[in-house]
C-alpha cells in the first residue's frame, strides 16, 4: 500500500511540476530548477515518516520541506493545480478525492 501511494504521490507532483515548467516557464524540458524541485520533493516522499497512512501534504502536521522548497512548491501547485484538471483529468479526480 506504501508504495502505490507514494508512487501514485510522485506521479502526480511531477506532472504537476512538468505542467509548470512547461507552460508557465515556456521550457520544453524540465530546467534545472525544476528538476532540483523534482528530486527534492521525490526525496522527501520516499521518506515519509507517515508511510501509507500519509495524507496530502498539505494537511500534514509535519512540514518537511525546507521554507524555499516549500514556497516553489506552492508557486508550482498554485500554477499547475487549475490546469490539472485539463492535461490530466483523472490524476486530478484522484488527487482532488486523495485516493
């Protein structure tokens, strides 16, 4: 259950962080920031200290992103998180549904 939902977690931040890059930014490939952002918040996921009972990060009670992470995270999110909805509308159903 662990890894299906932090596989699922990592799925859905990466498109998220994509959809950024891509369309807000204008690159084609992930620049070096956002690929600093991918692998960071993939790094924290993998070290999750709820495991499978973990909920989104949002609502979490522990923030492990270091406070710049976490701003390029809200920056990404606020960006990506409308437009989910029309590049990947099930992955946005089933976030919105924390499935």
């Amino acid at each position: 259950m662990k890894k299906q939902r932090i596989t699922h977690e990592k799925r859905t931040v990466e498109l998220m962080i994509r959809l950024y890059c891509r369309k807000k930014e204008k690159n084609t490939a992930l620049c070096p920031d956002c690929e600093e952002l991918l692998r960071y918040a993939h790094a924290r996921l993998d070290h999750c200290p709820f495991g499978e009972k973990k909920s989104s990060c949002k609502k979490c009670t522990v923030h492990c992103y270091k406070p710049a992470m976490r701003e390029r995270m809200r920056q990404v999110m606020r960006f990506s998180g409308p437009r989910m909805l029309l590049y990947a509308p099930w992955e946005t159903i089933r976030h919105l549904l924390d499935l």
